[in-house]
C-alpha cells in the first residue's frame, strides 16, 4: 500500500521541471531501437482521423464566451490545488502510442493545468518518469493512455512514486478494448479510472471507478455561426471499421438521396461520398460547421481481448468534442448510456433505418431545430464535459477514497 505521509511541500522550479523532463533521456538510451511490428502497424491504422502533429491550441479558435465561464473550475469540494503537500507528475505515453492517445494525452494535460495550475503539472513520458518522481518528488503521480504492448511498463513508476509518499493514480483511455491486458496495471496503482462504465467492472480489484473522456476547449471550441452555409447533409470522419461498416450499408437507402461525406481509411469502397482520405483537425472543425448532421458511429474494435469481449458503453470523446464544436450530432445508439450526458433535444438519437430516416426528415431542412440542439450541447459540453470537470471527479472521487487530503 502507497505510504499516504506527505512531505513538506516540494516546490517545482523551473529548472526542476526541466532536469525532471530531461532526465527521461536516461531511460531511453537503453532501450533497443524500436523495431516497426504488427502491433505498431495496427495502432497506425487504427488511429482515428487526426493531424500529424496535434498542438495544444489553435489559433483560429475564438475564445469562449463569458456564458461559459464556468467550463474551467477549480476542484469542486475540500480538494484544493494547496491541500497537496507537493506538485503533480503526469505520466504517459510510449514507443508505441497512437496519434489520437498522443492527443487524450495532452487534452488531459490541459485539465490537469486548468485543476492545479501551470506551475504545479509536469507531464513526461514513461521513458523516463521514475527518474522525474525521484527529482520532482509529487504528491500525485497521475498516468494515462493504453497498458499495451507489454513494453509499456508502470511498475518501475510505481515503486517510485510508493518511495517518496505520492499517491497514484492510472486513467485506462483505451477501455474496453485492452480489456484482457489490464495485468498490466493492476497491482501498480492505489486507483484506476476507466473511460468506460460497462469495462470498468472487468478489473476484479478495489478502487476501480468510471471516468468518461471529454473535450478541450482549446482544441475543440468553435463559435455556432447562425448564417454558415450548410453545404453537407450528413458527416462522418472516423476510420472505417467493420461495425461502422455495419451500420452506414444499413443506411445507404437513406444516405444515398442525400449529400454526404464519409471520410476516413477504408470507406472508399463503398462509392460516391465515401472517401479514404485522412484530414487535419482544424479542417475537421470546419468540416462540422459546414455539415447539416454529424453522424456519431461507435466503434467495436478488440486490440488485445480473447477473455472478455466486451462491448463499449460509454460514449467515445468525438462525442464531446462535436458537441464543443457546434456540431449537431446523430448519434447510433448501442446502449442507453449518452443520456447520461446529452438529452434528447441536445443529440438526438437513432438504432436502425427507420429511426434514423425519422431524424432527417425532422431536422435535415429546419435549420432553427438543428441550431437550438447544437447550441444546447455545447453549453452543456462547455460546463460538464471539458478535461477539467473530469479531473475535478476524479480529484473527488479519491478524497472519498481518503487518498488525498
């Protein structure tokens, strides 16, 4: 068990947080060469539609109105940045991360530095982050991302976080599709948050809590623009699996009398609309204001489970990210749970054809039904849904815990 004795409050410097951020060099010089392989291929392709280099901000992004001056709290509760007797360390990444973990990463980053503060939050990757614990000493080592492939290795960061007191704390971004491999982290930290509500139930030990993935106003706020031209009836960008797959040949005698545009590896073949191109994005942002309805599709998509084929409940973060950017979604229902966060004059929902048929011959040509439910989303992304109100749950959820003060 994580020792809870906090020392006296370690301050980070400027020149501490670069020795600690510098100091994962160490733990790169040892490792062979990365070897391209199966695995690295697959997450290649398995990357949702994305830049290849993904900043932080955008220039482009206007600032978010004074209505939404809420979306960024502090911790809601007796948990402060100033209870912590020390700063936060935040560990992901990989030789193998994909560019869209790559991007969660760094929209979780900014929920951490919306929580504590720029000068409390330092993020390194896991090359090195045993040796940043030792030089930054935290009262909270905070990981994210994917437990594959085995390379990825927390253990090393673990013990040394146990030795100098800080409380740790893992976010499972990929569940439940690694389902099988969470051996991984089991034993390594004192909680584990799953981005999935149905997969969270699958680890078989004490201090496993749902925390669902979010949106980032830096990256994914756009204003709603009444007069925008609509030039799209309905959007899809995402890559194209089989479950996708699935549900858009369901809807081809519907899609086809329409404009669409589906766009993402693998969706070529089915024809006109179809497209495998892959797009940045700030074009996907300006993709959904030009869209009348932004199709949400799942994915049902196993990297590593053979034991537990588990079928994803909680809605993925294009949901929440659509929904800051304007976007009026249509989102295919596999389970109930997007009422949790959405209401039925926000995202309207469909399960088959019919359903689906419904919907457009509603919203497709009333533009002022489509802007009230697009508008009403986005407040309520704005104020519910950002990587800051994640970070304050989970803030939350372990001072119930008592593991932090």
């Amino acid at each position: 068990m994580t020792s809870k004795k906090n020392k006296t409050r370690s301050r980070v410097t400027p020149a501490s947080r670069q020795k600690a951020q510098e100091s994962q060099t160490q733990g790169v010089a040892t490792e062979e060469a990365a070897q391209p392989d199966v695995f690295e291929t697959a997450v290649s392709s398995l990357s949702e539609v994305a830049p290849a280099q993904a900043p932080l901000s955008r220039p482009d992004v206007p600032t978010p109105p004074s209505s939404f001056a809420s979306a960024q709290p502090r911790p809601r509760g007796p948990v402060t940045p100033n209870a912590l007797k020390g700063p936060v360390l935040f560990v992901g990444g990989g030789r193998y991360e994909s560019q869209a973990n790559a991007q969660v990463r760094q929209t979780i980053m900014d929920g951490l530095v919306g929580a504590f503060g720029e000068e409390e939050v330092t993020m390194v990757d896991i090359s090195g982050a045993a040796n940043a614990v030792a030089e930054l000493k935290p009262a909270l080592v905070f990981s994210s991302g994917s437990y594959l492939p085995e390379s990825t290795y927390f253990g090393e960061v673990s013990r040394a976080a146990r030795k100098v007191g800080a409380v740790t704390a893992f976010w499972a971004t990929e569940d439940p599709y690694e389902q099988d491999a969470h051996y991984q982290i089991d034993n390594d930290f004192d909680v584990i948050f799953s981005c999935d509500r149905w997969g969270h139930n699958f680890y078989g030990r004490k201090n496993v809590f749902h925390l669902p993935l979010g949106a980032c106003p830096k990256l994914h706020y756009a204003d709603i623009l009444p007069d925008q031209e609509k030039n799209i009836d309905v959007l899809f960008c995402g890559v194209a699996f089989n479950s996708r797959k699935e549900v858009a040949r369901n809807l081809l005698p519907v899609l086809r009398q329409l404009n669409i545009r589906f766009i993402g590896p693998g969706w070529g073949e089915l024809g006109i609309g179809f497209s495998d191109a892959r797009i940045e994005k700030s074009q996907l942002v300006d993709l959904y204001s030009r869209s009348k309805m932004v199709l949400n599709l799942g994915r049902s998509l196993h990297f590593e489970n053979k034991q537990f084929m588990i079928a994803p409940s909680t809605p993925g973060p294009r949901t929440f990210e659509a929904a800051a950017a304007g976007a009026f979604q249509v989102f295919h229902e596999d389970t109930y749970e997007l009422r949790r966060y959405y209401d039925a004059d926000e995202i309207p929902v469909f399960s088959n054809r019919f359903d689906f048929e419904r919907i457009v011959d509603r919203y497709l040509n009333d533009g002022a039904a489509r802007l009230a439910a697009s508008r009403k989303a986005q407040e309520r992304t704005m104020n519910e849904h950002l990587y800051v109100h994640r970070i304050a749950q989970a803030l939350d959820i372990m001072k119930r815990e008592k593991l932090l003060p």
